[in-house]
C-alpha cells in the first residue's frame, strides 16, 4: 500500500461498501486505507481499510466501489447511523 494521499468524495454509502470520486484513477483490486470526514460536524474515522472492486468513467470522472474489509466499531457505528438518516 503507498503512502500516497489522494482526495476523494464519498457519493454513496452502504454497511460494505463505499462509492467514491477520486481527484484520480484507482487501480482495480488496490487496497486502499480511507479516512472520511463525517458530516455534520461528527468528526473523522480511524482508519477504515477497503479493497477497491471496480472502477469506471461517468461524466468525465472516475467512480471507484470499494469493499470496506476492516472498520473499527465506532466507525461502523457511525457509518450505520449515515445509512439510517438516509
């Protein structure tokens, strides 16, 4: 895994798997570690590590899905609570 930060948008979230906007493409199969800023002022994760399962062009940006395969129990409670007020 590189070090390298790469900025990304969360467009969709689900209990296992984030969609994503990357300023960048991510290469199929990478693994990736991910820190969100939650909205609202609810802080950021720890750590949140995923694999990424695809990746696609739509309206001249890249889409990522990744597989989240390690979450800490406050991040998933906290994504859980995102799913909820959805």
């Amino acid at each position: 895994m590189s070090e390298e930060a790469l900025p990304v948008r969360v467009v969709r979230v689900s209990r296992h798997r984030l969609d994503l906007r990357p300023a960048g493409a991510l290469a199929p199969l990478a693994n990736v570690r991910l820190r969100v800023h939650y909205p609202d002022g609810a802080g950021e994760s720890r750590d949140l590590y995923a694999k990424v399962i695809s990746v696609e062009a739509e309206d001249g940006a890249h889409l990522a899905r990744v597989h989240l395969t390690s979450v800490d129990e406050t991040d998933r409670r906290a994504i859980e609570s995102l799913i909820g007020s959805g």
